[in-house]
C-alpha cells in the first residue's frame, strides 16, 4: 500500500494548522565533536536555532530532542524545553517521533523537524512551510533554493531536488541533476533545505516504512518516501540558511553574530514572531 494512501484527519482545509517544531541534538558528530554544545558565541549552537525557530508565529512550541544527558542538562539551564530520546535511533527522524510520542497535550496537526545545527533557517519559511498544510492533501513538505553558485551543482554534499510543475518532489540525488548539455534550454537546478513537515500520522509511516534501494544507494532518507509512493511538497524558500558542519562553519557562524546589529544578532535574544505576508512566487520545476 502506497504511504500517501492512509487516511488522514487534518483541520479545515483553509484553516491555519496547529504546529510544533522538534530539534533533534545529538550530541556525537564527527566533522564537528559536541558541536549542538558549542558556546564560543555566549548561546549554545542548539540555542540559537531554538530561538531561531521561535522567531516564527506558526509554531505553538520548539521542543529538543537529545541522546545526551549533559545536553538536557544544558537546555534546562537556559529555559528551552527538552526531551531524552534513544541514543540507538538511525536517524533524525526517529528521534522527533520518539519526542512526539512523548509530548503531553493535543497532538499537533504539523510537526516540524528543524535540525539543531541550522540556526540561520528563515522563520518566514518555517511560517510558509507550515502554510502548505493548509491544504488537506499535503502530508509531507520540504524547502528547496535555486543553485548559483556552479561548484554546489557537482558537490555531492549539496543535494540536488528536482520537481513537476506543482512543486513535487520526483527526486533528490547528490548527483548533478537536472543533467545539463544536452540540447535546448537547461532548467536550473535547486538545492534541497534538510527541513522538514509532516501530519503526525505520516511521520509514523516515515519511521515504519523500510529504506529501499535509493535511500540506500543515495544515503538520503528522503527517498524512502518516494520509493513507498508518498508525495514530497517542495517550497521555495527565500533565502539558503548556512548550517554549521564544520569547524570554519562554525566560526564563520561565530564572526557573524559578534558582527551583526544588535536587533538583529543571534546573542540578543529571542524577538518577536515574524509575520508573513505570503510565499514567494512558485519555482519552476
């Protein structure tokens, strides 16, 4: 049975989704050792996207999600709200379902999974990310951003979206794609955003479904949801958000907020939630 043929409750088509964001953090990386904890800026790295995601209106709470208990600690000591999670998950993914489940009050229509080192995330994007599940046929949605820059075209850490007309994922690839020279115009390529939406239900058959043969081969999990037949809604975000990977990513990061106007800086503090006064024009595919 296709994934995208289970049965949904969503609210009134029209209606603005009740939405949640989970940040999984955890704690071993290897480019980057302990990086959700760094703190050269004054804030936790996990900090600053928490107060990053806070920004938007859309979201009613910003959860963690951690396998650490030094991490929890440290989200108790600056008021962020967390939950211990299996240091065994593969993914992710399976870390915010296991927070979901553990969440008490409503369950929300959209669950918004925000990774703990991308605090540069536009809110105005998480606000039309969780717009798109106003729509009752949308169960699962992702941001992508036009690629400038021709070196991020064949780098395979840059993953690649291609779209139809109507903004559905066909597929992700580290690969080149669309592959470019071979007669006519070349349409331009998009980079994916590693942010994701879901209806709760379709985060469970995201965790239960099996990796296929792409996911495999590709390592994007992703692709697992294509392979089970699901639909991936991808929006064009207004701005490319700089995650922090490496050591010169962070302390470009760090150069940053010690450069930033006050109002503006990530170490003063969480502002006011964003409003939004639409999506952008639609890509192309």
């Amino acid at each position: 049975m296709s994934v995208d043929s289970r049965t949904t409750t969503p609210g009134p088509a029209g209606a603005s989704p009740r939405a949640l964001a989970i940040v999984p953090a955890r704690l071993g990386s290897t480019r980057l050792p302990r990086k959700v904890l760094l703190r050269e800026t004054g804030r936790y790295l996990f900090e600053h996207t928490v107060a990053n995601a806070r920004r938007c209106g859309a979201l009613e709470r910003v959860i963690l999600a951690t396998d650490s208990e030094e991490v929890l600690r440290a989200a108790a000591e600056v008021d962020v709200e967390a939950v211990m999670t299996d240091p065994a998950h593969p993914s992710g993914t399976d870390r915010v379902r296991e927070a979901l489940a553990a969440l008490a009050g409503p369950e929300p229509e959209v669950v918004v999974n925000v990774q703990a080192d991308e605090p540069d995330l536009d809110p105005g994007d998480l606000t039309r990310l969780v717009a798109a599940f106003r729509d009752p046929q949308v169960r699962l949605a992702t941001l992508s951003i036009a690629i400038d820059a021709a070196e991020d075209f064949t780098r395979p850490e840059v993953v690649k979206v291609v779209t139809d007309a109507a903004g559905r994922a066909l597929y992700f690839s580290r690969a080149p794609i669309p592959a470019r020279g071979h007669g006519g115009d070349s349409p331009r390529a998009h980079r994916h955003l590693g942010v994701y939406a879901y209806r709760p239900e379709a985060l469970h058959a995201f965790c239960d479904a099996q990796p296929g043969v792409l996911e495999q081969t590709e390592k994007l999990e992703q692709l697992r949801w294509l392979e089970a037949g699901g639909t991936i809604h991808v929006l064009p975000a207004t701005r490319a958000p700089r995650g922090i990977d490496t050591p010169e990513d962070y302390r470009a990061f760090v150069s940053r907020c010690r450069r930033a106007p006050l109002a503006d800086s990530p170490l003063a503090g969480d502002p006011p939630p964003e409003s939004s006064t639409g999506p952008p024009a639609a890509q192309p595919a």
